[in-house]
C-alpha cells in the first residue's frame, strides 16, 4: 500500500536475508534459498574447488616473493644486450699484480710459446689496456723529449706537436683491436681453435716490450734506434707467431702462410713506430 511518499510491505513474512515466497501463482516456479550467513566471512568450510587453504595459484608470478640470488647487472640474462653490460666484462679484469707481472714475463720470453696455455682459462683484458695507455704516453712523451733534445743541442726553435698523442692512439689501440679481430675471423674460416678475448690478451701483451724500447730510444744514435726497434719487433713478432702456432696447425696446409702473416705484420707494426715515434728530425 502507499501512503504519502512511502511504500510499505504487509503481509510479508521474513526469514534470514531473503524474505519468503509463498502461494506462487501457477505456472510460475519457486525458488527456495538456503540459510546464509554472510555476517561470517569467510566461512568456516570451504566447498567448491577451493579446498585448500587460501593461497595464491600455483601458477602465479612469485618473483617478488623470492629472494635475490643475482643483480641486476647479471650477465646470464638479457640476451646479447648483456655486452653493453659492466658485468659481462668484469670477469676479463679480475687479475692481481701477480698475474699481471708474470704475463709480462711470459711476454718478453718469447721462445716459452706457452702464453696460451697459461691464460687459457683466465683471459684478461686488463693488462692489455693498461700496456696501450702506457705507450700512448710514454710515445708521445719520449718523442717530444727526444725532439727537444735534438733540437737544444743544436741550439734551434723547438715546438711541441699534439699530434704524437692522438697518432699513438689511434695506432696502439686501433692495432689492438682490429689486428686480433680480423685474425679471429680468418681463423673461424679455417675453422682453427681460438678465442677473441684470448687474442686481445695475447696482441695487447706482445706490446709490452715497446714500453722499455722507447725509453732507450732517447740516446741520440740513429744506428742504435734502429737496432733498438728491430730487436723489440722481432721479440713481439716471435711472441704473437709461435704462441698462436699451435692452433693454426689445425687450419691445414695453409697455416705457415697466416704465421708468416702475423710475424710479418708484427714487424710492419715496430717499423711505423721508428719511422713516426722514434725518429728524431731537427
């Protein structure tokens, strides 16, 4: 019935939260609800599917939920975008002193040809860097000194040149890592075992005894430069050719032709130096 605004219910007979249906009209069904209680949640049986205790699926990312075994740096995950990473490269500069130092040694013994077999398993990228940096610097500072003398001693202007910097850069570090690039791909294509960080270590090494060749180059004696370069190139060509000699047996017939190549191409390498660092003109 209405009254007012309000509408009202008579005659209606409540039971729980649904109210009760009765004397259906025919023709129409009843529907009958059970008992609920819905002030208890959530309810004390569970029934249906869920019959466990209440917990995430099992098929649920639970990846906030466990702890962090790695960083995010992690080099076994993001694909090849792991080389634009700081930890894929860290592991090519966990040397110490020691290391370092007997490499050296190793370098300047080049009739050992062992080299290789030693850093095989710990390839190392930092000593090469270092050995570069050192003559990009040693080049340019012992070349402008020796030039000064030169020039001091007979009694004329002196002017420093820049460029020896940039120039020893560009050779030490473009000699570095395109000769042992383009080598790792001449010996995939005979099909030789080697290793593109093995190279880098091995060419970065044989640099080294440039480092104390420089510095001797300062007596102003043509002759004595000029030994003093061939005997460093021929050190650091012996060094490269019989450490890689080994591995480019498996390459067929054809290996004494890439040794000769590399010991050649070593050579090459301490006659620019001569001719553009150690040569003196006043």
């Amino acid at each position: 019935m209405m009254s007012g605004n309000y509408t009202t219910i008579d005659n209606q007979n409540v039971s729980g939260s649904v109210p009760a249906v009765s004397d259906s009209p025919p023709g129409q069904v009843s529907v009958k609800f059970n008992d609920t209680t819905l002030q208890t949640f959530p309810p004390s049986g569970a029934q249906g599917k869920i019959s466990a205790a209440a917990g995430p699926p099992r098929d649920a990312d639970d990846t906030f939920s466990k702890p962090v075994s790695s960083s995010p740096e992690s080099p076994s995950s993001g694909g090849w975008f792991k080389i634009f990473t700081v930890a894929a490269y860290r592991p090519y500069f966990d040397v110490d002193t020691s290391d370092v130092l007997g490499r050296i040694k190793d370098s300047l013994l080049p009739f050992g040809g062992s080299f290789n077999e030693k850093t095989a398993s710990n390839p190392d990228l930092y000593g090469p860097f270092w050995i570069c940096t050192t003559l990009i610097f040693v080049a340019a500072s012992i070349s402008t000194f020796a030039t000064y003398l030169a020039h001091k001693l007979q009694h004329k202007e002196w002017n420093y040149d820049i460029n020896l910097v940039t120039w020893s850069a560009g050779v030490f570090y473009g000699y570095v890592l395109v000769v042992p690039l383009c080598l790792y791909v001449i010996l995939k294509y005979f099909s030789a075992p080697s290793t593109l960080v093995q190279l880098f270590c091995l060419y970065g090494y044989s640099l080294f005894v440039f480092i104390p060749a420089m510095c001797l180059s300062v007596v102003p004696v043509e002759i004595f430069r000029w030994v003093i370069t061939g005997v460093a190139g021929i050190m650091s060509a012996l060094f490269v050719a019989l450490n890689l000699r080994n591995h480019i047996v498996s390459a067929g017939e054809r290996w004494f032709l890439i040794v000769a190549g590399i010991f050649l191409l070593q050579l090459a390498l301490s006659v620019v130096l001569k001719l553009y660092l150690f040569n003196v003109n006043v």
